[in-house]
C-alpha cells in the first residue's frame, strides 16, 4: 500500500491506496526483497507489516517499523485485497505450512501466492475533531482518525471520489463545494492551507485545483507525488466541460465518462443543473448502469467462488449471476463518535440471524474495520456507499425482498424515508414511523397531543430564535438536531430538577 500523504504523517490519518502506483519497477522490488530479508532475520512466522519511507528521486529508504502484529492497517491490507491475513496467520502459528492453507476468498488456490489485483482501493480516515472546542486541525505523526472507509474501483478517480462520500453524508466528491471550516480569502490563505496537513486539505486541493493552480505549484506545496495530483486535476478538468451541457445537450460518451470517474447522480444532476432523480433516470436512458465485480486476489486469472463484490462503471458485463433473492442488511459505515462497533455488533447478529432462518442475506458497507465485512458473514459482501444511488442500484440489480435500515445507526436509518420514497421495501419500522421519531417537532406534538409531559419545547432555525427560547425558560438548556446529520431543526429543552431523567 501507498501512502497519498508524504512522510510525516501518520499512515491512519493518510488517504492510502492500495497498491502502490508510484513505485518503479525497481523500487517496488527493491522494498520487496528487503521485507522477505527483514521477516526471515528477524524469525516473524504469522502476519507482519513494514513501514518505509522512500525517497522520492533516488533509491535511498528508510525502515520506519516493523509491525509483528495485527493493526488497523492489516484489516485494511485483508480486506484491500481478499487475502484473509488473521486466518493465515493463525493457521502459521499452529505450524501448518502456506501451501497447505486453503484460499477462503477465491477458493481455488492455496493462501501461497501474492494477490493480484484489478482493482484500486483508496483509504480515508475519519476524523470527529469538531466536537473538541479548540482542538487543532492539522494532522501528523500521532494518529487523530477514529475510523476509515475503503472505496474500490477500477480507476484512482473512480475509488478516490467513492470514498470521500463513504466518510461522510454531506461530502459530494472532490469538488470545491465541500464544507470547509473557513472560507479562502486570498491565495495567500490557500497556499497555507496546501503547506499545513490537515484534515481539510484533500478539500484545498479541490479549491486550488479548480482556481487553476498548476500541478507543480500544488506539489511544491504539499510534496503530494504529481501522479496523484494529475489524477485529482483530471477530475476537475471533467467537471468544468461537462458544465458546458445540461442534461439534454450532454453527450452520452461523457456522461459515462463521468460516471467512470467517480461522479454521483447528485453531482452529475448538479453541475447539469438538474435533480439527482433527473440526473439517474437520464442515465438510465442511455443504458449506463454500474456491473458487479469481484475482489478475487488473483485478477481474475483464474476462477474465483466469491461473493466479495464491489460496482463500477468500467466493464461490460457482470462477474456473478442474480439468481435468488435476498434480503438488505445495511452497515454502519466509518466509525465514528456516537456510532462505534455496537452498531457493527447489531448487523452481524442481523445477517445471523437470517441465514439461521434459511434467508440469502446482502450486506452493503465500507468500513474495514468491521465484522460484517468479512466475506464469509454473508451471502454477498458489497464493499460500497451507503447512498441512496447505490442502494438502488443494488437492490434492482439483486432483486432484494426487502431492506433493513435499522441496526446499522444513523447512516442507514437516514436513508429509510427515500429508500422508501423509491419503492424499496424496508423490514421492521416503517419509515413514516421512523420519521415521526426522528423528527423533533413531529414526535414532541405527539406527546402534546397525548399528554405525557414533557420539558419545554421549541423547533427553531435561527441562532436568535434559539437565545429568544433559552432566555424564557432559563438555563441549562439542551440542543438536539432531528435526524442527526440531515436537518438543521434544532431543540432546545429546558432542565429542572424535577424533570431532569
């Protein structure tokens, strides 16, 4: 794996991309060779990670560690490429030799051989530093992330653009319309941006790229390799020409274009000047849908049994046949405060539980980290965004019976209500109830009307209004947002002794 951020940051608050495509031949070799001699001298028998530092003109490296162990980064290297690293390695420890270990993944090959990869993964951490007043946003050596997403697809711009909506709902992609702490006055304030790592800067790059900032001024910048900065910069080359269409003047082979490189529904609609249902029923018009691929670890070289799936636009036809149908489970995406391996705990006793009960289950998520994306948890894996895009395309492609939005926390369940809206059937709660509850103002009327007591109450949308409230009823007062990350109601009650529960 490659590091997209230069030494000096740490590898879990680096964007990371697997494998490598920098390296030369030479290099790749190089490092290669001297892991195997690292290993063997030091007598390693199980799972190990080695951490370099190249530089970036000449052959000379540094070993960094030498991680005996399992890490975040093993669950990322594992599942980046199906190579089930903990079974094998616990299978070493117990002396039994590579060639006598069975590939779990492919199921065709023993675990004695290197995958192979057709595919790309990219790596972004999460951070949750907003909720520290205070805390600085720069990043490097001592680790800030609380968690990661990991996105495949068959091109950088394709799995670069996939994972930055993983990491959070209200990220588009790489565009400059992303929610940035503070606004850019000048070019001044941008270049400082670039110079500082943070975990804002993959937005500065957007800005600075769409500004017109050249490829060699970003790098001088930021030591961020110009391959790497190449890539980004065909990304915003391809939004501004498909700017000059809206959607009945833009060309077919474009639109394709786009959605090869990453682009959602919500921003092709967006920079065509149309909705996101526009933007998907006009692909759909041209015959222009995702095909399901494996993650097999031999590239396809030979026959692989998996159902460790991920979607792309590049292809031209499917790895796998839908035969059965299934029912949804939806993960919990990328850890994060509030939403942790509790959340990951309830999925899997979900798929559990409906294989128990003879049910073919699918599982959507993107977090590594987890249990549910293990590929032998389900029926079928499918390492993907939880947005409403893919959820549907899914769910039409597989047929799936039904959904469930319940057990993966607040990602999914926001999707209840336009999973919905768009006919797909979702198990347990229905999504009218689910939105009475969630929204504030709705289920506090509720128990208005029923006359269960309640604090004081007011749904307000405005800083002033907010004061207004909090000076009538006194202090402490509690702010609460209807459906966490989607509305910006807010609530604010008021505690007294009496009522304080």
């Amino acid at each position: 794996m490659e590091n997209f951020d230069p030494l000096g940051i740490h590898t879990g608050d680096s964007i990371v991309v697997a494998p490598s495509q920098t390296l030369s031949n030479e290099e790749y070799h190089m490092l290669r060779e001297t892991a195997i001699k690292v290993v063997r001298h030091l007598g390693i028998i199980g799972e190990c990670n080695i951490q370099y530092a190249l530089h970036p003109s000449s052959l000379e490296y540094c070993i960094i560690e030498v991680n005996a162990r399992l890490s975040r980064s093993s669950a990322l290297a594992s599942k980046a490429t199906g190579y089930p690293l903990a079974f094998v390695a616990a299978k070493l420890a117990l002396g039994i030799p590579l060639p006598e270990i069975k590939n779990a993944v492919s199921e065709k090959t023993t675990a004695c051989f290197e995958p192979s990869l057709d595919y790309i993964v990219t790596k972004i951490p999460r951070w949750d530093l907003d909720r520290f007043h205070g805390m600085s946003h720069e990043i490097g050596s001592a680790m800030k992330s609380v968690g990661e997403v990991m996105a495949v697809g068959r091109t950088f711009e394709e799995s670069m653009q996939k994972a930055l909506r993983m990491c959070h709902p209200s990220v588009d992609g790489f565009m400059p319309r992303l929610p940035l702490k503070k606004a850019w006055a000048d070019t001044q304030d941008l270049q400082q941006e670039l110079a500082v790592p943070s975990i804002t800067r993959i937005f500065s790059l957007a800005k600075s790229l769409h500004s017109g900032m050249s490829v060699d001024q970003i790098h001088q910048l930021t030591s961020i390799d110009k391959w790497f900065l190449h890539k980004l910069r065909r990304i915003t080359q391809l939004e501004k020409h498909l700017a000059n269409y809206n959607s009945g003047t833009v060309p077919k082979e474009l639109l394709l274009k786009a959605k090869q490189d990453g682009f959602s529904d919500l921003q092709v609609g967006q920079i065509l000047g149309s909705s996101e249902k526009e933007a998907r029923e006009l692909r759909h018009s041209h015959g222009i849908r995702p095909w399901v691929k494996q993650i097999d670890t031999l590239a396809a070289e030979y026959p692989a049994m998996t159902n460790y799936l991920y979607c792309t636009y590049h292809g031209g036809e499917h790895d796998l046949d839908f035969n059965d149908q299934g029912i949804m489970v939806l993960g919990c995406g990328p850890y994060h405060i509030g939403s942790s391996v509790e959340f990951d705990w309830c999925a899997v006793s979900s798929i559990r539980a409906l294989r128990q009960m003879g049910k073919k289950t699918v599982v959507v998520n993107h977090n590594p980290e987890t249990v549910s994306t293990d590929f032998d948890e389900c029926d079928r894996l499918y390492f993907e965004e939880l947005t409403l895009e893919r959820i549907l395309d899914i769910t039409q492609q597989e047929g799936c019976s039904g959904s469930i939005v319940s057990v993966g926390g607040q990602i999914p369940n926001n999707l209840a209500a336009p999973l919905h809206l768009n006919g797909v059937k979702i198990l347990g709660t229905s999504p009218l109830q689910i939105d009475r509850a969630e929204e504030r103002s709705v289920f506090s009327n509720i128990l208005d009307d029923l006359g269960v007591a309640q604090a004081p109450w007011r749904a307000l949308s405005s800083l002033e209004d907010a004061f207004t409230f909090a000076n009538q009823v006194g202090y402490p007062c509690l702010l609460r947002p209807s459906y966490v990350l989607r509305y910006v109601v807010l609530l604010l009650f008021f505690f007294t002794p009496a009522n304080i529960h």
